[in-house]
C-alpha cells in the first residue's frame, strides 16, 4: 500500500515537473528596450520590474535599459538611418521640438492620447503639453519640476527683509535693502529658458497650442517687454547678479557666491535642489530655506518650471508592452508616489502631489521646511507653454541676446524685437 502511495507520489511530482517545462517552453521571449540621459528612470524601471514580470507570466521578459547621455540626437540619427529605434525614449524637453521636425514624433512614436484618455484631467495640463504635438500627446512627464525660492533666512534677516510673495516686492523693496547688503536676491544668466521661466510665469506664450510663434503678437510681446524691462532694471540695480555660460552649471561662481553671500537666495525649478545647489555647498546645510516662488502682480501663474522630460513609446513590434509598461510605472496614484520616493521626482498627477507621504516630506538641508508641501502647492497652478521644432532657434536668439540685455547695451524692446525677427526668421527659411 505504501509503496502505491509512494509511485503516485513520484508520477504526481514528475506530471508537476512537465506541466512546469512545458509552461516555462511556451512562454515568448521578448527584449523591452528603453534609453534615456539619466539613471535615475533606469533605476526606478528596474526597482519595478519583478512586479511586471508577474502580470505577466506569459511572457519572459528581458529588460535592455540604458543610459545614452547623446539619446535624443541618437534616435534622431537611428530614424534617418531606418533603424529600429527603443521601445522607450526618453525625450528632455528641450530635444522634443527636434522630434516634431516633419512629424517624426507622430510618424515613428506611438500617439498616447487615446490610451490615457480621461486620465490627462487628473495630472498638471502643462507637462502634456509639452510633449504635444498637433493636439496629441507623445510623451509622459517625468516630474513636475516646478520653480520655488530656495534663500538663505540669515542673510534675509541681516538685510532686515521678510521672504516676497511678489516680483515687485522684490524690485521695489526686497532686492533694494539686500543690495545695500552686499546681496543679490538671486541669478541672471544667458540662457533663453531662463527667460522663457520668468516670461510663462508672467503669463507670456512663445508658441501657441497649435505651434504657431506668437511671441510677436499684441498679447505676448508686451509681456515680453515688460518682464525684459524688469530683469534689465534688476540687474542694473544689483538685485540679479550675471553669471554666465557654464559657471551656472559647474563654474565655481555660484558655490563661492552662496558662502560669501553674494546671492542670498536662488529661483530654480526642484532639480536644481539636487544638481546644483547640495552639492555645490554641501556644508551649508540647514543653513538654507525653501518657499513659493514670487508671483507677478501683473496677472499669470503661481510659479513657472524648468526642464522635464517625457517618456514616448517608440511604434514596432514591442509597442503595446510598452505602453504598459510606461503606464505601469508612471501612472495612477501609486506609481507616482513610488517614483517620488525613490528618485526624487515630484508627482505630476493631483492626487499624487496632495498624498500625505508626499506632502509630508522635509528636507534638513533647508531646515527641515516642508518642501514636500511646498512643491504641491505650487503644482496646483503650473504654466502651461507649448513646444515646437522652432523652439531652439528661440532658446539661440534669446540667449545669445541676454547679456546685452544685462548690460543695457540692448533696450528691452530691442531685445525682444531681436528675438522675435531671429525666431521668425529661423521659421521663415526652415532652420
């Protein structure tokens, strides 16, 4: 009798052995491929990929994502060359207008919009449309990135000034008394898109939703003037401080201006936080603090942003996976906290930014604010701007132009009239 148990035992376990080899042999082997500039998203893919792998038990899934610090001008090169491109981009901001040349973005890159459908309503308007494209979405965002004030409490209190809730506060009274100090209130550079923050914060649009360049319109160029005016004006009244090309970036300027408190605070979007401003004075921790940026009393939005960048689906055979992957991992609720929680990136989506893991964080480098708090705050009323394959010809005309501008060698008409023809022109012959 035992040894019969003992037989249907093995044969149980052997049927159990062959179900599994034949299961295991019919699963389909697939590579998901996925490339961006940065570790972080490869690190948060590969933190989720055993979660996908089990909604999946069909397939074997092999995960090729990596890092390409050229990956924008690379697809670019592997679509000119009829390659097949990844199943996953991930497109910086700035490089998507290159992709909208001749359609690109739409004729090799899967259009999103009917796949999120409804779901766009519940994350900030502006980190679609940048990544649109005749209407269309072909990317999703990466992060909110909104701009707030990080600024030193000592060196505010020394100048006897209380943190600006406005820009004209900070012309007109805040800026003044910390110039007599010795102290910019914060940093004016040659970058268009320096400009182009301040500008869409003021309510000014480069391009329309349609990709038109509107900068020139009777809408947008005076607002253009009058923010040019009031960089002009505070620049020359010491309240921003110049520091141009590379110093912004890597320079030693900016380090060695925080510590001698040449520059009392800085507006920047949240990445700067952790790219720039920690490690460049890492002994200054809990010496700094973190608020909202200054509005314009003028009219516009909350705050402004900078950078960004936004996943597409590659079209080919992978396409569909990697659409749910993509919508996996970046969407809903969950998946965003998750994504803030370990690298960083600040939700997009509203429910997301209010969550109380969220909402909760504070940072001992800023003095323990809660800079998670701050961060939704400002993400409830984000700008909304519009990408085009022009867009670069304006960031050239407009960096290009800014120094002059600091200077006053340029009136801010002249700077903007310049600009505008540059931008114009660049669209006129097609560059």
């Amino acid at each position: 009798m035992k040894k019969i148990k003992l037989t249907a035992l093995i044969l149980a376990v052997l049927t159990m052995i062959s179900f599994g080899t034949i299961a295991n042999a019919q699963q389909t082997e697939v590579t998901l491929t996925a490339r961006t500039h940065d570790q972080l998203y490869i690190d948060y893919f590969n933190s989720r990929t055993a979660e996908f792998d089990a909604a999946h038990p069909d397939l074997k899934i092999t995960y090729d994502f990596q890092v390409d610090s050229q990956v924008g001008q690379n697809v670019l090169n592997q679509l000119a060359a009829g390659e097949q491109i990844p199943d996953l981009v991930g497109i910086e901001r700035g490089q998507f207008g290159s992709f909208m040349k001749d359609g690109a973005i739409d004729q090799f890159f899967v259009n999103l919009t009917p796949l999120i459908g409804d779901r766009a309503a519940d994350y900030s308007p502006g980190r679609w449309s940048i990544y649109s494209y005749q209407g269309q979405i072909y990317g999703v965002e990466s992060s909110l990135t909104p701009s707030v004030l990080y600024y030193q409490p000592a060196v505010f209190e020394a100048a006897g000034v209380e943190v600006p809730t406005t820009w004209e506060q900070v012309l007109n009274d805040v800026g003044p008394k910390l110039a007599a100090n010795g102290n910019a209130f914060t940093f004016a550079t040659n970058d268009g898109t320096w400009f182009q923050m301040y500008y869409n914060q003021r309510g000014g649009n480069i391009f329309d939703a349609d990709g038109n360049f509107v900068m020139g319109d009777e809408t947008n160029k005076p607002i253009a003037i009058e923010v040019a005016t009031y960089i002009q004006q505070a620049v020359q009244a010491g309240i921003f401080l110049p520091v141009l090309g590379g110093d912004v970036w890597s320079g030693a300027t900016i380090p060695t201006a925080y510590q001698d408190g040449a520059l009392a605070a800085t507006v920047m979007p949240d990445w700067w936080s952790s790219c720039c401003l920690k490690p460049g004075v890492p002994d200054m921790e809990g010496k700094w603090s973190m608020a909202p940026m200054p509005a314009w009393e003028g009219g516009g939005f909350a705050t402004a942003t900078w950078g960004g960048t936004g996943w597409a689906v590659g079209k080919g055979p992978n396409q569909d996976l990697a659409w749910e992957f993509l919508d996996f991992v970046y969407l809903g609720k969950d998946s965003q906290v998750k994504r803030f929680e370990q690298i960083n990136m600040f939700p997009v989506m509203f429910e997301a930014m209010s969550d109380p893991v969220v909402t909760a964080v504070t940072d001992p480098f800023y003095g323990d604010a809660k800079v998670g708090q701050i961060y939704a705050d400002a993400g409830q009323d984000m700008v909304v701007w519009y990408n085009s394959q022009f867009f670069g010809a304006y960031n050239t005309a407009a960096g290009t132009d800014l120094p002059a501008l600091f200077d006053g060698t340029m009136t801010p008409e002249d700077f903007v009239n310049d600009v505008i023809a540059q931008t114009q022109n660049a669209i006129d012959f097609g560059s």
